[in-house]
C-alpha cells in the first residue's frame, strides 16, 4: 500500500513510517523540518526510515498548509492511505501563539481532508490528543467526557477531530481520530518531562518540576502508539470513530521524577519551579473503547518504559543530549 505519514520526521511519525517500511509498504513522507527543537533528530529520523525502506521511502520536505505541495504528495505518489501525525506541537507555547497554531494544526488538516477526498484514499488516520479533554468531570477520561480545553493547542486538536467527522459524514472518507496520551520513548521531543528529567539527571542535574508535582499523567510508551495505528491499516471497526489510546496506568510527576533519578542513579533531589500556563491537572485513558473496536492493549507500564527509555538514551547520549538540554 502507499502510505503518506504527514510529521514523519518527527517522534511518533518516524515510528509508524519505519515500522510501515519493515511491513513491505511504500512510505511517503511530508514534514516541513520546522525547527521547533533540535532539526539533528529529525534528519536522523529521516535517515532511519530511508535505512528501513531504500526506494520504497520517500521523503518530501513541504508544508501541509500548501495545497499545491500536498495535491502533487497525492497525485504523484498514488497516496492510498493517510497517517496525520504532523501538527505545531507544544500545549505551553500555543498559549502565547494561538493563531501560529490555529493557522498550521487546522488549515493543515482542511488541506489534507481535501485532498484525501479528491484522491478517493482508503483510510485517513488522525492523530489527536488528550489536551482535548481539559479539566476533569471524572477520571478515567472515556471519549463522552466533556471538552474543556485549557490551551489553544487543545482547541486545534479538538477542531482537527471534528473536521474528520464532517469529512465522513459529507464525503464518505474513512477516518479515525487517535486521541494520544503524553506519549514518549526513544527519539521522543527533547522539550517533554521524561526527556528532559532523564537528560539531565543523566549530567548529574536535578529534574526541574513544575507546580507541586502532585498532577498526574497517562504516558504511553510509543511502542504501544504504534501497534494502534498500524491495526487501522487492517481493519474499518473504527471508521468514523475517535478512540482514547493511553497507558497502563498513570503516575504523579513527582513519582516520575523520582523513577528517573532510580533509573539513572542520580544523586539528586526534584527541584520545583512555578507551574506552567494551559498544563491540564490530570489525564488518564479509559482505552475501553478501543480495546472493542481495535483489539487496543497497552503493555508498557511506565516504570519499565522510564528503564527501556534511559537505556536508550544512555546509548544515544552523543547526539540526542546536546539536542534535549538546548530545549
């Protein structure tokens, strides 16, 4: 099949495309390499996919907001299948740049839905997020739970879903929305907790908490993204569907930064600094839902995923350290 994955030089992008190229698909790939952190991951993410596929992958760099770039992505390449992992990420700096987000994250996805439909594609995959789900009525959050978005990035991904749903609805185009919690692993964004309170414990650092710790968060190891993902390419059950894709459990920060200073053996103490704008108190999946419809089971908890994670970082310190302590 011919799969275009928007973002996919990013984390969790560069992990489907990869994971696609192993599987015999040919992988196209649209990011614009906006250096909102370190472009050295995101080539070395290209390089990977490029490694696992040869001339089965391919790489475009372009914006998903050009209509002409993306209308020649999906002529030219026969696009047969969409995964839309690209977006402005980032929950803290959509508070202090809302129409930046609203311009890339929703005109993105208009583009892409429209070309989706005019090339007649199998199955648009989005990717969403639990920023959609804001402050908590009750927990775990099932995907009937209120939308109380506490950022505009919350706010693009909310639109993004129900932008999906009217393309269904008005076009037959099959589409699923992934809500993703805090997800992370290896080649994960440089600018997210876990990396940073690994990367710095690791230089012998205290991990720098924000607020009292006592929030809490569903962090889903990547792994576990993934294998979601890829079971649409095999299945309609969840067309027209959004689905919660989260962990096992969750964890306050506070035992976060405590597992990472155990995982690294760092003789250190949390440092706490002023809480952050727009950062939701808690969030925990109910994965229900997609364990019916998909067969969704998330196996990394996150104190084996922390230990799998420092592994890798501690093999990866050369070039993925400098990029996560310039965050």
């Amino acid at each position: 099949m011919n799969v275009l994955v928007t973002g996919g030089a990013g984390f969790i992008g560069s992990h489907i495309a990869e994971q696609l190229l192993e599987a015999g698909h040919e992988v196209i790939v649209l990011d614009n390499m906006d250096p909102y952190y370190d472009l050295g991951i995101k080539e070395r993410n290209v390089e990977l996919c490029r490694n696992a596929g040869g001339d089965a992958f391919t790489f475009v760099e372009g914006s998903m907001t050009d209509s002409d770039t993306v209308d020649a992505v999906f002529s030219d390449h026969a696009v047969e299948f969409v995964y839309h992992e690209a977006a402005r990420a980032g929950v803290r700096p959509s508070v202090e740049q809302p129409t930046r987000y609203q311009s890339n994250n929703v005109g993105g996805i208009l583009t892409l839905l429209e070309a989706a439909v005019e090339h007649d594609v199998n199955r648009f995959v989005n990717a969403s997020s639990s920023s959609v789900y804001g402050r908590p009525d009750y927990l775990p959050y099932d995907e009937d739970h209120p939308h109380y978005p506490k950022s505009p990035y919350g706010v693009t991904k909310l639109a993004s879903e129900h932008y999906c749903r009217i393309y269904a609805d008005l076009h037959d185009l099959p589409t699923v929305s992934l809500r993703h919690f805090t997800v992370y692993g290896p080649r994960m964004r440089p600018n997210m907790a876990i990396s940073n309170f690994v990367t710095r414990c690791l230089d012998g650092d205290p991990p720098i908490v924000y607020g009292d710790g006592e929030q809490t968060r569903d962090f889903t190891y990547v792994a576990d993204i993934v294998d979601a993902n890829l079971t649409l390419l095999e299945t309609d059950a969840a067309d027209g569907e959004v689905l919660n894709v989260g962990s096992t459990d969750t964890i306050t920060i506070n035992d976060l930064a405590d597992a990472v200073i155990e995982a690294t053996g760092a003789d250190v103490e949390p440092v706490h600094e002023d809480a952050k704008a727009g950062d939701a108190p808690h969030t925990h999946a109910d994965v229900s839902k997609a364990r019916d419809l998909i067969g969704y089971e998330p196996t990394v908890d996150i104190y084996e995923g922390v230990e799998t994670f420092v592994e890798w970082v501690q093999s990866n310190e050369d070039w993925y350290e400098p990029a996560t302590v310039s965050a």
